[in-house]
C-alpha cells in the first residue's frame, strides 16, 4: 500500500467518523439482506440487473 493509499483510507476513516449522524439518515437498514440501503433509492439489484440487459 501506498502512502497516498493509506492517506485515502485515513481520510474516509476521518470523514465518516465527523459526519456518520448527517449520513445515517440516508440509509436504512435491511434485516433479510443484512445490508444499508439507500433511503432515497428504491430500486433493487435485480431491477438494476435486468436494465444492463434491455435491448432498445
């Protein structure tokens, strides 16, 4: 790993812990995925799947 690499890391590590009670409010969590989601976002991956293969 680099040291702008690890710079990179530190730095999100950094962001998440000033602004984790701003961000938590976009995500809900998903107890039968067991994964956050976006609140704003209502797709599901299988949705977003099946747009990769449309043909229009």
């Amino acid at each position: 790993m680099t040291n702008n690499e690890l710079n990179f890391v530190c730095d999100a590590i950094e962001q998440v812990s000033l602004h984790y009670k701003k961000w938590q409010k976009d995500y809900e969590y998903n107890s039968i995925t067991n994964e956050f989601e976006n609140a704003e976002i209502k797709e599901t991956i299988a949705e977003e799947v099946n747009e990769w293969f449309k043909l229009d």
